[in-house]
C-alpha cells in the first residue's frame, strides 16, 4: 500500500463526495465555495491514482471534473459565495 496516495484518496474522496451528492443544488445556487471544494478533493483523488499509475482512472476524473466545470460555468445562477 503506497501512504501518500491513499492518504490523497481518504482527503480528496471526503471532501468531493459530499459535495458531489448535492452538486445540482451547488451548481443552481452558484455556491463557488463548495464547487472549490469539490474541485479540489476530485484534484487529490486524481493525484492519489496517478501515484498508482491507474491512468484510466485519472482520466475519469479528469473528464468529470472538466464536465462539471462546464455544467457550473453554463448555468446562470445567483452568485451566493
């Protein structure tokens, strides 16, 4: 087991996935803060897998984080922080 890419999977996952579970919510209300987050925990999972060398993986991540920007970028919503 390689320590620094699971560490990057247990800080990365535990701050993406609870945000992804509401990212409608995150995405309509234009919450740049937990979008940040998300970006930014969905960043160190990738970092985590590219460690291991599970590329395949890391462009998963890399696609849904490219098309969840697009999603954020595309939908005009109340600017709330």
């Amino acid at each position: 087991m390689q320590p620094v890419s699971t560490l990057l999977f247990f800080v990365g996952y535990l701050l993406a996935l609870p945000i992804a579970f509401r990212m409608t919510s995150v995405v309509a209300k234009q919450h740049r803060m937990a979008f940040t987050g998300h970006q930014l925990g969905v960043f160190l999972a990738t970092v985590g897998w590219l460690t291991r060398g599970a590329f395949v993986v890391v462009l998963i991540h890399a696609a849904w984080m490219i098309g969840v920007r697009i999603w954020f970028s595309a939908n005009p919503g109340s600017s709330s922080g």
